[in-house]
C-alpha cells in the first residue's frame, strides 16, 4: 500500500497542536499543513459567509494535494462546515468538536469549563454537545475574544502576557456551593498551546481537555478502512505548509510552522 496523505486544516497555526498528535500516530504518513491566514482568526466571522470560504478554500486545497485524508484541526470549522464538507468532497474528513463528551465523564465537582472562539460557542452543534453528554453538569461556555491570536503570537516569539491571558479564560473559572471548576476543555486547536501559560494564571488547579491525541487515533482507524492515495503525482511534498496569503506577518509564521517540522512553504494567494 502506497502512503497516506494527511491533509491538515486550520485558520492558522493551531492546528499544529492536532498534526504534532498525528505525526506521533502516524509517523510513515504524508503530512500536509495547510492554514487559511488570509481569513484568520475565524472566530468572528458570521456563519453563511464562514461556511462558504471553508468550502472554497477546502476546494483549492483538494485539487492541490489529493489527499487521502482531511483534517480539519479547528472547531470554528468543524462545528459549521463538516457535513457540507463531507457532502461536497469524496474524501472521508476527520473534524475536531468540543471535547464536551470526555470532560462530562471526567469531571468530579459537575462544574466543567469550555474555552472556544466566539463561533463555536455560538455554534448549535456545540449546544447539542452538552445537551447529549452533559446534561447531568452545569457546562460554563465562554467564547474567548484573542487567545487564539495571543497563541499565535507566541509562537512567533512574543512573550505571553500573562495578565491578558488571565482576563481572557477566569469566566470558566467558578465557584458555586462549596464545588468549583475541575475539567475545562480546550475548544479551539490553538489553546493547547499555551498550556505552560493557563498552569500560570488558573486561580486554582484544573485538568484540561485536548482532544488532539484522540482526533489522531480517529485518523488512524479512518485510514484503516480507506485506500492510500498512489505516490508520484506532483503534489507538495512531506511537511509542506501551504498558506492562502501573503500577510505582512507571514515570514513570522513561517519560522513558526519550521520549528514544528512544517518547512516547506507554498502559497495559494486565496484572498478574502
Ligand atoms: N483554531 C481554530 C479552532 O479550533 C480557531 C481559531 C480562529 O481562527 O479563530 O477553533
């Protein structure tokens, strides 16, 4: 069997927290990192016209890189554009949804946080998340206006400012008759990696939920029962980052995507 090749999607660099789960799942596969930068963050766009740009760029990006597998590593994404996606392509597409499910069974006190976009909360997908496994806990849902940008600040080499990352994620943290907060999930791929920085501005100790490890698992049982794609097209090669735009900050990101082992750029210049 020829190798897979692993399509992943994101808005921008948080998804790399997904492709470091299945580079260690997976490490024969064909990685592909691809990033929508020209329409980052995708956290306050309005749903129609969120929908519609997932379709176009996702279009582009299959005809370029003949998959056999899609990622889609963001939850803004996932919870609004999944089963069009699936509709519209003929290729078997993994998502990334709120890990609402795995933090209602872990939780002790019934008090479980969720960090996402402004989006995902929004998202009825998200609410029939907690309506089918989390009925039984009081869900605080906060959609956090920039950590996705202050994470990906970071990894273009400036320091966290811990008081505003504090501000962005104490909504979740709350206290009600004598029980407080124990599980927060991590509801958008770009917050795990600031976990170093939440151990430093959390009010108290919590165990957060990144669904990365398991999304990984599910691409290997998907590709378990899928046929590999035949080598030798002209496709971007291993470790490639393909970035719709050419933004002022792109030289950044790029340095960024290297250190994670995606170091061969390619640009699709898909304006918004
Ligand atoms: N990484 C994305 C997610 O998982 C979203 C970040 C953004 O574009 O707002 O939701």
């Amino acid at each position: 069997m020829s190798t897979p090749r692993v399509l992943l999607f994101d808005s921008g660099m948080g998804g790399l927290t997904v492709a470091r789960s299945v580079r260690h799942e997976l490490p024969f596969a064909h990685l592909v990192y691809s990033a929508d930068n020209a329409a980052f963050p995708y956290g306050a766009w309005e749903e129609r016209a969120l929908v519609e740009r997932i379709l176009f760029v996702m279009g582009q990006l299959i005809a370029r890189v003949e998959p056999s597998i899609v990622v889609i590593a963001c939850n803004t994404a996932s919870t609004i554009a999944l089963g069009q996606l699936r509709e519209r392509f003929g290729v078997p597409f993994v998502g990334t949804v709120p890990a609402i499910k795995p933090a209602a069974a872990q939780t002790k006190s019934g008090l479980v946080g969720v960090l996402a976009t402004p989006g995902t909360v929004k998202r009825e997908y998200t609410q029939a998340l907690i309506h089918s496994f989390a009925s039984h806990c009081r869900v605080v849902l906060h959609g956090v206006p920039r950590m996705a940008e202050i994470a990906e600040r970071k990894l273009k080499g400036t320091a966290v400012d811990l008081d505003e990352l504090k501000q962005e994620v104490l909504p979740v943290f709350i206290e009600e008759s004598g029980r407080r907060t124990d599980v927060v999930v991590l509801g958008c791929t770009h917050y795990p990696l600031l976990t170093d920085e939440l151990a430093k501005v959390e009010p108290w100790v919590v165990r957060y939920i990144d669904p990365a490890p398991a999304i990984a698992r599910r691409v290997a049982d998907v590709l378990g029962e899928t046929r590999a794609v035949e080598p030798g097209k002209l496709v971007p090669p291993h470790n490639s980052v393909l970035l719709t735009s050419r933004r002022e900050d792109a030289e950044d990101a790029l340095a960024a995507y290297a250190k994670m082992s995606f170091h061969l750029p390619e640009f699709l210049d898909l304006k918004v």
